[in-house]
C-alpha cells in the first residue's frame, strides 16, 4: 500500500502536469490550423494569379470552375481564420469575381481576382506570424 502523503502528492502532480500536456496540444493543433490556412491561401492566390493572365484566353468553362474553386477556398479561409476581416474581403471579392464570370464579364472578374489577391495576400501574411 501507498501512503497517504504519497497519494496526495501524486494526485498534486498529476493535477499540475494536466495543463502543460494540454497546452502542447493546443499548440499543436494551432499550428496544424496555420498551416492549412497557409496552404489555403496559397492555392487561393495561385487560382486567382492565374485568372488575371491577360495573354491566354479561357473558355467560359475554365473560368467558370477555376471561380468555383476559388470560391470554395474563400469560404475555407474565413471559416478557419474565424472570420478574420481579410478573408471576409476576400471572399467577397471572390464573390463577385464569381458573379461576373457567371454573367460572362471576365474583365471585371480580372479586376476583382485582382483584388481579392490582396486580401489573400494578408491572410497569408497573418497566417505566418
């Protein structure tokens, strides 16, 4: 049998070391957030550089797709960064740039992949700090 001291000082230990274990896990699972939104916007910002290519023609159905993947990645962006005002931009540019293609206005929606690239550009910066 354990004494009495033993236990108390055990059950002390135990109680002291639960939030450090938790803290690393919370550390952990914060990075594992940063680096998806990272990636997130990094395949954001490379779907909307590509768009704002001037020198190649796309059909109606790669703007249309590449809007709807952006859109997606937009949506990903404000969930996961809790609504952060730039991904709230963004995905409102990214919105509108959806709209415009949906309307076949792929001068507008150059203007705001334009945009919204800015916005994604500040996520990402956050995102690495």
């Amino acid at each position: 049998m354990l004494s009495k001291s033993f236990r108390i000082a055990l059950v002390l230990l135990v109680i002291c070391a639960l939030p450090v274990f938790a803290q690393r896990d919370h550390d952990r699972d914060h990075d594992r957030n940063r680096e998806r939104i990272r990636s997130d916007a990094s395949r954001l910002a490379a779907v909307l550089h590509d768009l704002q290519y001037e020198r190649v023609r796309f059909s109606e159905n790669v703007w249309r797709t590449s809007a709807n993947e952006a859109m997606v990645l937009a949506n990903r962006l404000y969930q996961e960064t809790g609504g952060r005002a730039e991904a709230r931009d963004a995905r409102a540019q990214v919105r509108r740039m959806r709209a415009a293609v949906s309307h076949g206005d792929f001068a507008a929606a150059r203007n705001d992949a334009q945009q919204a690239a800015t916005y994604v550009h500040a996520v990402s910066d956050w995102a690495y700090r």
